[in-house]
C-alpha cells in the first residue's frame, strides 16, 4: 500500500480517479488548487486507487492524506 499525502496547504479542486479504478505511474490523481495555482498529485506506482480520503472542495493541510494505492 502507498499513501499519497499532500506537500501543501490548498482545496482539492479536482479528482480525477475513482476507488477500485488503476493507475499507472505518473497518472494524475488528484488536483489541488493553492494561490490560485493548480498542483497536481500523481501515482508513484502502478496500482489499484484503494480509498480516496478527499472530497472536492476539501480544505486540506500540508500531510494530509489524499489517496492509497494498493496492488
């Protein structure tokens, strides 16, 4: 399992995988949108979306987790 976590302070603007969909390395997951700049997280590996832990428009703090990828 791997936990996607945000580097960043922001509001998830965008998600763009569903639970139980797969993924590739270097897929798009998730946008967030901070100072008006949008900052995109990706797979770090080819897997499998296993829980999404935002909702779009979610405020979120620098460490929380966004999505775990399993195999």
């Amino acid at each position: 399992m791997t936990l996607i976590e945000s580097d960043t302070a922001g509001t998830v603007w965008k998600i763009l995988v569903t639970e139980g969909q797969a993924v590739s390395d270097g897929d798009t997951l998730i946008i967030l949108e901070s100072m008006k700049m949008e900052i995109p997280f990706e797979a770090e590996e080819d897997g499998v979306v296993q829980t999404i832990h935002v909702a779009e428009g979610d405020v979120i703090s620098d460490g929380d987790a966004l999505v775990t990828l399993g195999g």
